[in-house]
C-alpha cells in the first residue's frame, strides 16, 4: 500500500480528516477528485496553511498537511509551534524529502534539522518511518492520535516487511554484544547493508529502527547501553538535537553512560547531488558507515542505491 | 440607528463600563491601554449587535466566531465581557494575578476567548480555517477576526487575504481596527499603509472604511454582510488610539500604560468628560 492509497482510504472512512497541501501534491494528486472539498491547497503559504489547520481542528477535524519538511518545519516555524503546540490540536505534518531525500535540491530544501526543532515544541510527537512499508504501518496510529505530529515521509522502498507500529516504541531488527546501531528513517536502508558486513566480519551486530522519536522508547535505549559494547546512532540529521542528543538525553536521566559513536551531519549541510552520489560523498553507504565502525577497509561491495525520482 | 437590540446610549453605556474596566488594569503593571480604547466600540457593537455569541451558546459549532488578531487589545475585550456576562467582573481584579489567567495576551481559559493570539499575524490564517470548515459543513456561522493596523505588517495578514480570496469565504470578515498607531510611532512614518482600502479592494475583498467610534456606521457597515457574495469582508474601522482619555488620545508614548494608583482616579473621572489629567507616570515602551 502506498501513502496516497493509505491517506485516501482513511479519509473516506473518517470524515474528520482534511488533506492539506501548500502546493506540494507529490503525494496527493489523486486526492483533489476523490475528496472534493475536503481537499485544501493553500498555495505557497506554509504560515497560512499551519493556522488554517488550527482553525480547521478547533471545529473537530484532523487536518493531515503536507509541505516540503524544510519549509514546513521551519518556514512556518512559530505557526507550528503557536497554532498546534500551545492548543495541542492534531495537526498532522507530513514532511516531504527531509534529510537526504532532498538529494540534489541544495541547502534551501534540506530539513536536517527537523527532528530537533520539531521535538522541541511541547505536545508535538515526532515520527520517521525507515521506508513505505514502515510508513503505512506507523501512520494510522498517528493520525489517530489527539497531538500534533510530525513525520518525515519516508516512500522509499527497502524490501524489509516491518513489526506492526507501536506509538512510542522501537522496533529492533536484531541484538548484538559488540555494537548496536540505532537508526531512523532513510537510514535503516544503509544500516541493513552495514550490519550485513559487520556480520561477516565476525562481529555481535544489533540494529533498531528508531520509529517513534518523541515519545522516544527509552527502554531500548538504556537496554542497548546495558548489552552492546558500542552503541552507533546513526541519522541524516544535524549532529545537534537528534537522535545522538536524545540519546544523550536518556543516558544521563538514568544516570548510566555508554561508549557512542554518532554518524550525523557536524554543523554543515552536505554537498547537493542526486541520492547515491550524496550518501557516498557523505561516507554514509551501509559500506561506509561498516567501515566506519570497523576502523579498517573491507572488500565488501556496496550494492547500488535507487536515486528516488524527481517530485516537488 | 433602525433594528439594533440596544440603542445608541446603551451601547455607550456598556463602552464606558469597559472602559472603566481598562482604565483600572492600567495599573499596578500595567496594560495596552492606548492600544485597547481603539478597540472598545468595535468590540462592543459586535458582541452586542452583531454576533451569535452568547454565555449559552460558547460550545455551539453553530455560534459565530470571533478571534482577536490583535492580542494586546485584550483589557478591551474582557472589559465587554465582563459587561455582557461572559466573564465575571471580579475576575478582572485577578489581573496579572497568578491565580487566574487574566494577563498581557488572549487565552482560552477564559471562556469567549476563542483562540490564543500574541504573536501578530496568526489568527486570521486560523479564522480562515474555521470559515473553511462551516463551508465545508453547510453552516451559516459568521467569523471575524480583529487586527490592528501595525499587524498588517506581517507578511501573514496578506498571505491570508490571498488565500481568503482564492476559496470566496464570505462569511469571514476582517476588522482592522485602524487607529494610525504602531506600537512606537504613527503607521504613516514607519510602514505606510495607505492607501488601505485599495489594497484589499486588489487582493479581491469588499471592503467598507467606516469611523470605528460611531455606532451608526458599525451598524450601516455590518448589516450590509455579507458584502458581496463570494467575496472576504474587510471593514476598515478608522479609531483614534486612547479613544475616551483626552489626555493619552493619539499619543505614540501611551500605548502601554502603568498609571499610579491616583492617576487611575482622575483618569476614571476623564472617561466621564469632568476632569483632564496630568499624567506623571512614566511612559513605556515595551516593544
């Protein structure tokens, strides 16, 4: 199932649900016709858009909103934060091509600050599902939620068949001694690829899919501390308020530590090209990433990397 | 003034209550008060007139909807509250008391306060959404949203007005309640805005400029909603910033105001047109 068909079919069982677009229809373009009014395109108006949504949920509804993740999570900033934060209304963020998924777009469009800002606003949970099957799992629980949520809209497809969602919990693809990577979104495409060599190099190797960032499953957290020599988290995200800081965060509210390694973004945005080329420019193919950890070459190969088609 | 609820002297008489009431949270903190005397007829005339708003009806998706844009006039609308029943008149001696939610900005714990608002240019993107959703719905609610003159500055109030335009919500109308100030300095010296009334007659609204201290032309202007069909109301309600206080009227300094205990006293005999005050207090400036 896809996004759209998910979203289609949730809002004709449930006429509370409005679709909203600030013009970016990439994943709504049938939505217009099977909806009718209950479509809502604002036009380039992010700002606008947020506070329609406010208004649209104090009269009972669920306004599901899309918008590039950079300008949505940033442009209308505040609007997020003031409209939907403080009242707690659900307001559901759709946030297109964050991370790397902005691949060639440039700095403009890239929201890798996101997660942090995001989480950051009381009463806003936060959401990145590592690809569309994880999406379709992980969206119905969300959009029923009564907060305002963001998530980073994650199409892609990676072949693994997901756990069903739980809100707030992680979701651990496997358990190792010698080093666990925690990951969230986009990324769990190369953590799959990077295990897989950690594995034949003889190593212990765990991976958990993040899921649900805000509220974050602390557990696993302080239970990776506990069992893994080495804990990676691994993130298309600034170093500064994602998942290395929540990580961070949890540690030191349990009064525990850890030896952590984090691979994300140290105060820059990454060189604009398409999807393959940044991941490998950026040392963050599952290849890389083994290496990485490994602190030495390997004669693995890297398997080739769908570039995602252009969609604005 | 044909087929209002109350007549002229009425509606003056509860204006000059709620002015009293502004003048009395002008102390011990102190208030918007210059900002909120602009306001006080506009906010009158549609709680009493105009609008489905009553202390029965707060929970009714049928109600009509007011959202003050303009979050510092706020002195104002609870002084009208208070005069109408929504809102107990002791509760205005808790202002700024940390024991009730009387304070600088609009909040939802006081009940008629439809939406939270401070930060300018917000709430007119949120009137739209509700006007959205009753033309989704098939009602016949009517939505206004108050903004000041200085908030049209915000790239959002326009941005809205677009949007507004683009989906025909006539059953949304907003105010600006035009007193000429900012908060430091006349509009005219800081951000034009003039010519006003072109300017939403070219995003696509109707628009009625109307003197926002005169019942008469309130009435003449609202009873003409909606405008025009398919289009957003805006009614220009041109004011004069301390409207009622000879002594602060139309002075850049006193828009926030903190009057000693004693200048409140002299003040409340100016509203009633028996004293000029000479104010000693010191000016602020909070912005």
């Amino acid at each position: 199932m896809s996004y759209e068909e998910l979203l289609t079919e949730t809002a004709l069982a449930n006429e509370r649900v409005i679709v909203m677009t600030a013009e970016n229809r990439a994943l709504v373009r049938n939505l217009p016709a099977v909806l009718g009014k209950r479509f809502i395109d604002t036009g380039i108006t992010e700002q606008t858009m947020i506070g329609a949504a406010a208004g649209l949920a104090l009269r009972n509804r669920i306004p599901v909103i899309h918008a590039l993740a950079a300008f949505l999570t940033m442009r209308a900033f505040e609007f997020v934060r003031t409209d939907l934060g403080i009242a707690n209304l659900p307001g559901k963020l759709s946030g297109f091509i964050p991370g790397f998924l902005s691949d060639a777009n440039g700095p403009t469009h890239q929201a890798i600050e996101d997660i942090s800002i995001m989480r950051g606003i009381p009463n806003v949970t936060v959401f990145a599902p590592a690809d569309e099957d994880d999406l379709v799992k992980m969206l119905p629980q969300i959009w029923q939620s009564p907060n305002p949520a963001y998530t980073r809209i994650n199409t892609r497809k990676t072949g693994y068949e997901h756990e069903p969602f739980e809100l707030g919990k992680a979701e651990v693809v496997a358990t190792g001694s010698d080093v666990t990577i925690l990951t969230y979104g986009l990324m769990f495409e190369q953590a799959l690829i990077a295990v897989e060599i950690l594995k034949n190099e003889g190593l212990s190797v765990g991976l958990v899919n993040m899921r649900s960032l805000k509220p974050v499953d602390e557990a696993i957290i302080l239970q990776t501390a506990a069992s893994s020599n080495l804990i990676v988290t691994l993130e298309d995200h600034f170093l500064t308020g994602g998942l290395y800081t929540i990580v961070a965060e949890v540690l030191l509210q349990y009064q525990t530590t850890a030896k952590v390694m984090p691979i994300a973004l140290n105060e820059r945005w990454f060189r604009p090209a398409l999807l393959p080329d940044v991941l490998q420019n950026e040392g963050f193919t599952g290849k890389q990433i083994a290496e990485r950890i490994l602190g030495y070459q390997t004669g693995h190969t890297q398997p080739s990397i769908l570039t995602p088609e252009f969609s604005e | 003034m044909e087929n209002t609820k109350h007549s002229e002297q009425e509606l003056k008489a509860i204006a000059l209550n709620a002015r009293e009431h502004i003048v009395r949270m002008s102390t011990a903190g102190g208030c918007f008060t210059g900002a909120s005397l602009s306001a006080v007829d506009l906010i009158v005339y549609l709680y009493s007139e105009f609008l489905n708003i009553t202390p029965s009806n707060l929970k009714d998706p049928n109600r009509d909807y007011l959202f003050l844009s303009k979050g510092h006039d706020v002195p104002a609308l609870y002084g009208t509250f208070a005069e109408l029943g929504l809102l107990e008149k002791e509760r205005l001696q808790n202002h700024l008391s940390l024991n009730d939610h009387i304070y600088w900005h609009p909040n939802t714990h006081i009940p008629g306060v439809e939406f939270h608002s401070g930060s300018l240019g917000h709430l007119p993107s949120v009137a739209i959404g509700v006007a959205m959703d009753i033309k989704i719905s098939g009602g016949e609610n009517k939505v206004i949203c108050i903004m000041g003159d200085g908030e049209l500055n915000e790239g959002s109030c326009w941005e809205a007005v677009l949007v507004a335009n683009a989906y025909k919500l006539d059953n949304l109308i907003f105010v600006i309640d035009r007193n000429h100030f900012q908060a430091n300095m006349r509009t005219e010296d800081l951000i034009p805005l003039e010519p006003l009334t072109q300017k939403f007659e070219s995003f696509g609204a109707a628009v009625q400029r109307i003197n926002g201290h005169s019942y008469t032309e309130l009435h003449q202007a609202f009873t003409a909603y909606p405008f025009q069909k398919g289009k957003l109301n805006v009614v220009i309600a041109d004011t004069v910033r301390g409207k009622g206080l000879p002594s602060i009227e139309e002075r850049a300094d006193r828009w926030f105001c903190n009057f000693s205990a004693d200048e409140v006293d002299q003040l409340l005999l100016e509203l009633h047109g028996e004293h000029t005050t000479s104010l000693t207090s010191e000016t602020l400036i909070v912005r």
